[in-house]
C-alpha cells in the first residue's frame, strides 16, 4: 500500500537525532530515497517488491565489482542514511517506515574490515577479495591513527572535515555537530564527533570558473599572501549551508 505522502506526516526531528546522530536534512540519502520512491513511475512496486536496490556508492561499487553477487555496505556508510540506529547498529524499522523506505531496499551492513565478496576476474585481471569499506570522512580518520578518545583529524578538501574520536559511547552535541559511527572493527562500534564546512577547496573552483577572477587554482597562493591582513572584508562560501555549528 503506497504511504501518505510525509507532509502530512512531519518527521520527528529529536527521534530523527537520537537514533542516528544526524541532522534532519537532505544532504543524507533517506530523504531522496523518499522522493524518488514516490516521483518515478514504477519505483516504489519495484522495491517493494525487491527488485530495486539502495546503497550508498560503496554498495554500488561493491555490487558492479562482485558481480551483482553482494549488496552490502559497512557501518559507517550506512551511518550516513537517515535509516540507520547507529547505537543498536541495524537499519531502524521506524525511520523506514517514516520515511516509506521499503526495508528490502537496503544492503547488508558489515564491519569496516571484513568479507565483502571477490571482483569478478575479468574487470582487474584476478579473482580479488574485497576486505575494507569505510565513508570517505572516516577513511580519513583511520588513515591519521585517530585510534584512542580524544583524537581528531581535520581534512581539506572540497569541503573541510574534523573528527573527534569519542570511544565506544556515542556522544550528542549541544552545538549541532553530528554523532558518527569513525569505524567498526570484530563487531566493535567506535564513534566520532563530526563538524563540517561544505564547502573550502570548491570555492577555488568557483573563482575560477563562476566569478571569473582567476584562471588556475594555483593563483590563490600568491593572492592570500600578498592580501591585507588589516582589510575587514570576508568571504563566506555558504553555497550549501554553513555546516557546524549553524
């Protein structure tokens, strides 16, 4: 039976909160798994029926390499959905539900390090296992040994991301900073603290290719050494939010 449509039902922003540790908002995947389910001819019966599948690109990845023999992900990718309670570590009946995301959809979740399946020996030339997935964030955060409470990693990117190793209890934030699973190793949860500024490196991009006022990246360098350090003039990036703490 085909859902109301949720605006009649509004999501439950603390229940949201609680069970992932994420902000209610469009940049994680439940909410457009959500669209798409009811604006595309035809998707919803096909999931319902189990002939569509969802994941994060790590499980579009993992099922191209494999063959299509697994649809799996592991606990940090499935972390950033809406639809997973990172504290009992399953995908969350009441989210799908709230959000009228046919649980059928979803791949295995699975540890960080463990069995995902062997390539199909055609694409790399050999038959290969594959025995490691993490999110993008975290595969930051493990490969700086941020491995004990306390720990932080900051990267710069497109956009610019810390994370704070919180150990083995997922902390919550008073300052709208998201609560993450860092990585999930012989069935043992770690948690990180995540801020994000969306948008730093893109900015270059935007410079160049939107304003106008440079013509390579590598320009920036000698323009941020040469500025005024007593001018009071900023720019904000804010082209998809300010991220945290606003």
């Amino acid at each position: 039976m085909r859902p109301l449509a949720r605006r009649h039902h509004p999501l439950p922003v603390v229940l949201v909160s609680e069970r992932t540790g994420l902000l209610l908002d469009p940049y994680f995947s439940g909410t457009k798994i959500a669209w798409l389910l009811d604006h595309v001819d035809g998707a919803r019966t096909r999931a319902e029926a189990g002939d569509l599948c969802f994941g994060t690109v790590d499980s579009f990845l993992i099922w191209r390499l494999t063959g299509g023999r697994v649809h799996a992900t592991d606990a940090t990718n499935a972390s950033r959905t809406l639809l997973y309670d990172i504290r009992n570590n399953r995908w969350d009946p009441e989210l799908c539900t709230l959000l009228g995301v046919p649980m059928a959809m979803l791949p295995e979740v699975r540890d960080s390090a463990a069995d995902f399946g062997t390539t199909e020996p055609e694409i790399l030339g050999a038959a290969l296992p594959i025995l490691g997935v993490t999110g993008e964030q975290q595969a930051a955060t493990i490969g700086q040994a941020c491995f004990a409470p306390g720990m932080m990693k900051s990267t710069y990117g497109t956009g610019c991301f810390a994370l704070l190793n919180t150990g083995s209890e997922p902390v919550a934030s008073s300052h709208r900073m998201l609560t993450t699973i860092a990585y999930r190793l012989d069935g043992r949860t770690t948690y990180a603290l995540e801020g994000s500024i969306f948008i730093a490196g893109a900015v270059v991009q935007w410079l160049r290719d939107g304003l106008g006022v440079i013509a390579s990246a590598s320009e920036t360098q000698a323009l941020a050494e040469a500025s005024d350090p007593g001018q009071q003039v900023y720019v904000v990036p804010a082209f998809t939010g300010l991220g945290a703490p606003w």
